[in-house]
C-alpha cells in the first residue's frame, strides 16, 4: 500500500499528461498529423547541433573515469565557473563557481533550494497561473502554499494582494518569468515594486524573505522583450535556470541554481544546497550534459520557431474571436475560454482533435493552455478547427 500523502499527488497528477497520452490515443485512430497536440511544453526545435558533437567529442577525449564519475554534489568546478563568467558577461556581475550549484534541470533545483530554505508550516507565496508542480515541491518539505488570485486580463501580479499575504511564516515568493502558462514578462515596474514590498515586510517582521526566481524560459523572448534581471533588484533572491527549453534538453536534466554572494547566510545556503542535491538523491546533476553545456555556452535554439507559430496561432484565433493576452516570451498561448467551464471547451477541442489544457491545472480557471512548440502544421491544422469550435458556440 502506498503512503496517503502520495494518494492524493497520483490522483492530481496530471491533467497535462493525461491530455498528452490522450493525444497517443487520438494519434493511433485518426493517425498523428490529425492530431493537434498542444498539451506539453515539450520543445519541438532541435538542440543545436554543438551539442552532439560536443557529447561525442567529451567521450572520445576526455578521461572516462573523470568523465562518469562522482564529483563535488554542486557540480564540476570548471563548468559551474565558465557558467559564472557567462553570466558575468550578461548581468555586469561578479559570479565564481562557489554562486554556482549545478541541478537536475529547473524541477531538480526548486526542490533543492525549497528543500534548504524550508521548514514544515513555513508559507510559500505565488501568483496565479502557475506551474502547477510547485504544490507539489512545496509540500514535499511540508511548506503551505499562498495562492494569490490572478490579476486579469494583463496576468501582471497583484501587488496590493501581494503586501497582504505576507505574514511573519512567509520565507519564499516564487516567481516565473518568463510565464508559464501565460507567456507574460513581469515588467521592471512590476519587479521593482516586488523588491519594495519584500524589502518593507522583512523589515516588519524582522525575518529574510526569498525570492525564487524560476527561469526556463529567460531565453525564450520575442520582439526583443528584455527579462528584469531579479538579484539586481532584489538582494535575497535564487534563480532556478534550466536547458531543458532553451537548449531543448528537457530529458537530460540539467540546469541550474544561482546563489548570489549578497543573500542572507550565504555560506549556509550554499552548504545547505549542495547538501540538499546529495540527500534528494540527485548527488549531482548528470555529468556528461555538465560538461557539454559549459562547451555550449554561448548556443541557442532557434527562436524564430517559436516566433512563427506564436504569430500564426495568436493572429489566428484573435480573427475567430477568442480572447488571450499576446505572449511576450515561451511557447504558450493562454486564452480565455469562450464558455464558462473551460474543461467543457476543452472537451469541445478534443472532438475536434485538437488537445488543450484547462487552466485550472494553473489555479486559473476560465482559461485553457496552448503550448506552440509544436510544428507548423500543427498550428495550421488546428486553426480551422478552433474556428468550428468557436462556431458551434456561437451556433
Ligand atoms: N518551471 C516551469 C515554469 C516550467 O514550465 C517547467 C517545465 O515545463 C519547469 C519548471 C521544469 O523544468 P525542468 O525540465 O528544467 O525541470
């Protein structure tokens, strides 16, 4: 018999992925290109093709017990510095490898900074729509999750909201921007007056607040929008980073975590982490995709992908008369749902074979996902369909 604690994870666990094996079902009648999958943000773009050559040439030439073998739990040191010179290079800072603590991708280090911050009964805020794993990593160390409501239509977070809910149990506010599922970048504006409010509160209640600053996505911007960098705005604050979209390695778990020299008890919370990345059972992130990310530095994946279908799937359905704030980084699409209970316009989607996610999945009822990492023809496909979903409302 399983835990009860896990009953109720298995049972929430996922409307995405359910939607995802859904469209394997659909796929095996109607065949995979009548199939418009727009469940999982999962990237469609190839890694770059550095990568490949850099995993063959790390094993022809590097020593292959070095190579496979256990290291420091924070990661190789050469690569966790060429990561602080990159980030350096982009945000004027003064990282060295000891700012560095390589992960299991953006997951891997949400749980091991929660897992060194957090004590059972600690609140841990965020702003709806999230990510909706992040229930589940904050009540893996026993944290109450702070549910503040989602500010529409622009999904810009609710300050004033934000200044009530803290009390003297808050210890994290986590923060994704670029967004998932809404595509949003939280402005400076928006990002300074978070830093005021935090600053204000830990003065209060004479206690550190931090920010976990979740960045999948930071590459991930169109039109030249510009992602506040949050430690300059913001002393006690982490970042989560990840290569699973921006290089397009999400089954390769690697990523990792920003410990800025500036945060409160610095020396503890480096400690703490790399001791978190052992005992989770991670010991360290894996290693071969360590070492050919640091080759890798300066890849990218290419964006105007992405772009393309943001472009062509957004213009589409604004013409057909549905309503969504026009992302401005990632590969989502959040738009509003035309009827009431958007698990029945999902539905409606589904007879037309095109999958979609509710946004209850986000804490945002009233709205559905549509991930455009997909091909092009998918999003052509799809467009003619949503225009007879919308249709048969209307009708
Ligand atoms: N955070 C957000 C906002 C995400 O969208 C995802 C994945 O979709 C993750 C974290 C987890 O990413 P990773 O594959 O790096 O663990």
């Amino acid at each position: 018999m399983i835990a009860k604690s896990m009953e109720s994870y298995v049972k929430g666990s996922s409307a995405i992925r359910a939607m995802f094996e859904e469209g394997g079902r659909l796929a095996k009648i109607y065949g995979k290109e009548n199939v418009y999958d727009f469940s999982l943000g999962n990237p469609n773009v190839e890694p770059p093709e550095e990568i490949r050559q850099s995993i063959i040439d790390i094993l022809q030439s590097e020593e292959p017990t070095f190579v496979h073998g256990y290291m420091n739990n924070a990661g190789y040191e050469d690569v966790r510095n060429a990561i602080a010179q990159h980030l350096n290079k982009q945000h004027g800072t003064q990282y060295t490898e000891r700012n560095i603590l390589m992960t299991a991708g953006a997951a891997g280090g949400l749980n091991v900074i929660l897992k060194t911050l957090i004590d059972p009964e600690d609140e841990v805020i965020v702003f709806a729509p999230y990510f909706g794993e992040y229930r589940s990593y904050a009540a893996n160390y026993g944290a109450e999750l702070v549910v503040i409501p989602p500010n529409l239509p622009t999904f810009q977070p609710d300050l004033k909201k934000l200044a009530e809910s803290i009390t003297a149990k808050t210890k994290a506010l986590i923060i994704n921007s670029p967004n998932n599922p809404t595509g949003v970048i939280y402005s400076e504006e928006t990002i300074k007056k978070i830093a005021e409010i935090l600053t204000e509160k830990e003065k209060e209640f004479a206690a550190d607040i931090y920010v976990i600053s979740d960045e999948p996505y930071r590459e991930l911007v169109y039109d030249g929008a510009v992602v506040p960098y949050i430690p300059q705005y913001y002393k006690n604050t982490v970042i989560g980073y990840s290569y699973s979209k921006s290089l397009s390695l999400p089954g390769e778990r690697i990523g990792y975590l920003v410990m800025p020299d500036e945060l409160s008890d610095f020396d503890d919370i480096v400690s703490g982490a790399t001791t978190a990345n052992r005992i989770l059972g991670f010991v360290n992130a894996p290693s071969i995709m360590q070492r050919a990310v640091a080759r890798c530095i300066n890849s990218s994946v290419n964006i105007d992908v992405y772009n393309k279908n943001r472009e062509a799937l957004y213009n589409g359905l604004i013409e057909m008369g549905y309503e969504c704030a026009k992302p401005e980084g990632a590969f989502y699409l959040f738009v509003k749902s035309p009827i009431e209970d958007e698990a029945e316009f999902c539905d409606m989607a589904k007879e037309h074979r095109v999958l979609i996610v509710p946004g209850s999945s986000f804490a945002c009822p009233g709205y559905v996902r549509m991930a455009y990492c997909v091909s092009y023809d998918t999003i052509t496909g799809a467009l003619p369909q949503m225009q007879e979903v919308m249709n048969e409302i209307k009708s």
